[in-house]
C-alpha cells in the first residue's frame, strides 16, 4: 500500500480515536506494543484494551485494520505512526470547535437575560472541560444561568460533558 492511503487511513483513526475518547497514552501504547511484539500479540492487546477502557469503537477500528493487514506488519505500523502523529492536530480541531460553541451560547444567552457576555477561560479537570464565563450586569442566580448556557451547548453537541461556571464581574 502506498504512503499517502496509510496516512489517510492513520488520519481516519486518529479522528476516530478523537471523537470516541480514546486517549493518546492508549493509542502510544498500542503503537509501542505493535512495535515490538507480534501481530497476535497486538491483537490479544487490542481485544483486552476493548474490554477495559472508553474509545472501544476506535479499537474495534484497529482491530479491522489489523486484519487487513495481516500479511503486512511494517504497513498496520505505519497506520498507527500517522494516527498518533495527528492525534494532537484532531483533539485541537475538536476543542476550538467545542470552545466557539460555548461562546457563542453563552453571548446568545446573555443577550436574552440583559446581561453581557464578557468572554470565557476554560481548564482540563481530569478528563472534564471547565468553562468560567465572565458576565457583567447579571444579578440573578449563577446556577440558572449556566444551566441554560449548558442545556444549550448540549442541545448544539449532545455529547458534551463539560462543567460551566458564572464568574460575575459586578459587586452585590
């Protein structure tokens, strides 16, 4: 198989792996047993990988891209290479696309309650996104208002897990 349909099939798992929650640690790991064990071997790995952790539908997909490649060890490796080469590239896309979305609900949101939306700072609690959306002019109760924000981010991404705070930047 030629070099750019490996990279387009290592594009496609690291997407995948992205979108499933696969976490890169898991698909480094997969990529060093590939590298230094034999195919059975990686296949009983994947097949016990499948059973323990979130993302078993971008492990299922190796598994199919193993036996695709059977016959051809250095080709299913380089697959995994280019996966986890562009898995940072995907998982970027994936947050600039969740955090343009909190933004503009929140705007949205704020419009309709008389407030103003000032911007927002977002961490990484664990495997859990956090937003603090910074209003002004916004006196009633926090909770309502993220609740809001968040019922509307989740009806834009049904599978959205993050928490969302109020910072208010008046004085009561």
């Amino acid at each position: 198989m030629d070099e750019t349909s490996l990279k387009v099939k290592g594009e496609e798992l690291a997407k995948l792996a992205v979108e499933t929650g696969l976490g890169s640690k898991q698909l480094r790991d997969l990529y060093k047993v590939t590298k230094t064990k034999p195919l059975p071997v990686v296949e009983a790995h994947i097949k016990r990988q499948i059973a323990r952790v979130s993302g078993s539908k971008a492990l299922e997909a190796v598994l199919d891209l193993l036996s695709a490649f059977a016959e051809d060890k250095a080709s299913f490796f380089r697959v995994l290479w280019y996966a986890n080469m562009l898995y940072p590239y995907y998982e970027k896309l994936m947050t600039n696309k969740l955090d343009a979305v909190v933004s503009d609900v929140a705007g949205k949101v704020c419009a309709q309650r008389n407030c103003k939306y000032i911007g927002f700072e977002s961490s990484v609690d664990g495997h859990q996104k956090e937003y603090r959306i910074r209003v002004s002019g916004y006196f009633g109760d926090p909770a309502q208002l993220s609740g809001a924000i968040r019922r509307e981010v989740i009806n834009r991404i049904p599978d959205f897990s993050g928490k969302i705070w109020i910072q208010s930047t008046d004085r009561r």
